[in-house]
C-alpha cells in the first residue's frame, strides 16, 4: 500500500519557507526602491549614507514609515527623525 503525503500551504514545507522568504525579500526590496524612488523625483538629493541606510534595511515597517515620510520630507535625512504624529499615526 502507497502512502500518500500531502502538503497544503501552512505546512511548513522547506520550498514553502523558501519560497514565502523570497516573497518577502521581494517586498522589502521593493519598498526600499519606492522611497528612493519618491524622493529622487521630487528632487531631493540622496547622499551615499543615505542610499546605503534605505537598502540594507529590511524591515518592511520602517520602509513603509520611510515611505510616508518622504512625501512631505524636504532632506533625505528628514526620514529618520522621529515625530509625535508618527507615533499617533501607525
């Protein structure tokens, strides 16, 4: 008698854990090109340091955070610094 095995998502299989790493990579790599993205065609100059801080981070809360922020940011800096209204505003 065969046994059958049976994998359905949720099941932790390697190529699962692999494959749902990968999709998040994906996303964290994105967002982080989104910001750059913003704040180059909004004219804002993004030093080196800057550039480096924004895609070696991969967290996708902070980028998404950072995203926000550059809307309305004047310096690339302006991303990380803290305000009240983030904290009222998650």
């Amino acid at each position: 008698m065969k046994s059958l095995v049976t994998h359905y998502p949720g099941h932790r299989t390697m190529f699962e854990e692999t494959y749902l790493e990968g999709e998040a990579k994906g996303k964290v790599e994105d967002r982080a090109s989104l910001v750059l993205r913003l704040l180059e065609k909004r004219g804002i100059d993004v030093p080196e340091d800057v550039r480096e801080r924004i895609t070696s981070c991969d967290d996708l809360d902070t980028l998404t955070l950072w995203f926000d922020r550059s809307l309305t940011a004047t310096a690339a800096e302006d991303l990380f610094v803290e305000s009240s209204e983030d904290e009222t505003n998650p």
